[in-house]
C-alpha cells in the first residue's frame, strides 16, 4: 500500500470517527436532557452540566485512549484545542445566526470557575506530570462545583426560557436505549478518530499535538456547535452559553482529572509538541470572552466574525509554526 492510499485510509477513518462522535453525541445530549426534565432540573443547569457533560464525552473517551496509547500531546492538545474551538468556532459560527446574550450575574460564577479550571491547567502543565493526585483533586472540585450548582438552583428556583418543543423520546426505556447507543458510537468513534490522527502525523510529519490542536479539537467540538445552533435557532441563548462555558470547565477537571486518574499525563513529553503559547492562547480567549459576557452582557454578530477570523488565523498559526 502506497503512502497516499494509507494516508486516504487515515483521513477516512478519522471522518468515520468524526460522524460517529457527532451522531453519538447527539444521542447522548437528547437523551440526557429527556432524562433531566424528568427530574424537573432548569435548561440553564441542564446547559452547564447535563448538555456540558454529554458534548465533552468525545473529549473524555479520545484523551483518555490517546494517554493510553502513549499519545499525551493528543490528550492535551484535544482539551486545550476544544475549549479554544469552544470559544472561538462554537459561539463565533452561532453567534452568526443571532445575538447571544445572558444576564452578566447568572454567569459570573461560571465564568469564573471555567477561568480558574484554566490557571489549574496551566500551573499543571509545568510540573512535567499530572499524577493521580491531581487528577482526584480535579474530579473532587468538578464534583463539589456541580453539587454547588444544583444546590443552588434547587435553592433559588432558577428556570429560564420558554418550554421547549416536545421532546424527541417518548418514553424512558427509548431515551436509555439511545443514551447507551450514544455512548457506544462516541467510544468508537473516538477510536477511529485517534488511529487516524497517529497515522496521518506521521505520514504528514507534524507532532501529534498538533492534530489534537486542530482536527481532533474541530471534531470533538462538533456535538456543542450541533448544540449551540440547534439552540440559538430555538432563541435558547441560555442553553448555548451555559454548554460552552460548563463544556469547558468539564474538559479540564473532568477529562483531563479522569485521564491522569487512570495513568499520569506526561506533560513534558506533551510539551515537546506542544508550544507553550497554547495553554495561554485558551487562557487569553477564555479571559477576552468572560470579559465581553460580564461587561457587555451578549455575543453580537460583529463579534462572532472577529472570533471566528481569530480561529482561522490561531489555526494557519499552528501549522505554518510546526510544519516549518
């Protein structure tokens, strides 16, 4: 088999594997919010923990397969990459399809958990690993933080937006079935995706870091923008922010707390490939989006060009940095 025929089969696999986290995380998003509204939980707490959990699963099974396979800088660079693309390509492409805007007080909290989840990254990243302490203390902070949330809504009653549509399941063994077929789909699509990244950087000739910075970022990050169109077609602005903003947050704590959990990271290995601007790229785009949220209160259409054009350019970026 000639070079560009394995390549053909490396990009084939990572599209199978693209299709496959998009459907199965569509799946897994449905079912859960079925599941939620059978719990009586708001479409705000759903959006930064039910919605923000499911659309992060095709982070959590990549990293945690690619940390396996001795790939950390695909482990980190999926996160680091997501919550850029997150930002970035999510809320700038839905932003284009109308404002995005919340109530500067409802989200302060959160945007400032997703900033500090980020320091945590960061300060992390230096130390060379990311042992199984860490990685419990991060999935203990996770835990104690969603705790937090739905004590306070509980507490304060908190229901947002107008009742939605009727819902896709129409019992709960059907939404359990699908909820398990989303699970399934994204685990093998998160397979195909990793094999194809391994084999289509080392025919190419970048690190591995850089795949999960781009392509794999783009593709895990696929279900949220799904998501956040969806929702912003249905005027759920609350639904988009809070699935960014609690995606983010879960792709750190959770995925990279559960991925060093089960085996350390090794993060000066991931910084062979990785440059040390991207850890602070995410950090500055999620500053300059917690900023716009807090003291201009929406994401304009204006403003979804300018974060999209930063993606292009942060993107060209990588690869002309690497590759030369």
């Amino acid at each position: 088999m000639t070079t560009m025929e394995t390549l053909v089969m490396a990009f084939g696999a990572m599209g199978l594997g693209i299709i496959l986290l998009v459907k199965g995380g569509n799946w897994t998003v449905d079912a859960a919010i079925f599941l939620a509204k059978h719990m009586g939980v708001s479409r705000l707490v759903i959006g930064l923990t039910v919605v923000a959990f499911g659309t992060s699963l095709p982070e959590l099974v990549i990293s945690v397969n690619s940390n396996y396979q001795n790939l950390p800088g695909i482990a980190l660079g999926n996160v680091i990459g997501s919550n850029t693309a997150n930002i970035l390509l999510v809320i700038g492409a839905t932003a284009l399809i109308g404002t995005l805007s919340v109530i500067p007080r409802l989200v302060i909290r959160d945007l400032s958990m997703m900033l500090v989840a980020t320091l945590i990254l960061a300060g992390l990243m230096k130390y060379g690993t990311i042992g199984h302490l860490a990685g419990l203390l991060m999935i203990i902070i996770l835990l104690l933080y969603t705790f937090w949330i739905y004590r306070k809504a509980s507490v304060s009653g908190i229901e947002t937006g107008e009742e939605s549509e009727e819902p896709f399941f129409k019992n709960l063994k059907i939404s359990v079935l699908f909820l398990i077929l989303g699970l399934l789909g994204i685990t093998a699509g998160a397979e195909f995706l990793v094999r194809g990244a391994k084999i289509s950087a080392a025919i190419i000739g970048v690190p591995d870091a850089v795949i999960g910075l781009s392509i794999i970022a783009i593709g895990t990050s696929l279900p949220e923008l799904s998501t956040c169109l969806v929702a912003a077609g249905k005027k759920q602005t609350d639904i988009v922010i809070g699935n960014i903003v609690g995606s983010n947050i879960f792709n750190i704590l959770m995925i990279i707390g559960m991925t060093a959990l089960l085996k350390p990271i090794q993060t000066g290995l991931a910084a062979a490939q990785l440059s040390e601007l991207d850890i602070w790229i995410t950090l500055a785009v999620s500053l300059i989006f917690a900023a716009i949220l807090f003291f201009y209160g929406k994401i304009n259409r204006f403003i979804g060009i300018i974060f999209l054009g930063a993606y292009t350019v942060y993107m060209v970026s990588i690869f002309a940095f690497y590759i030369t």
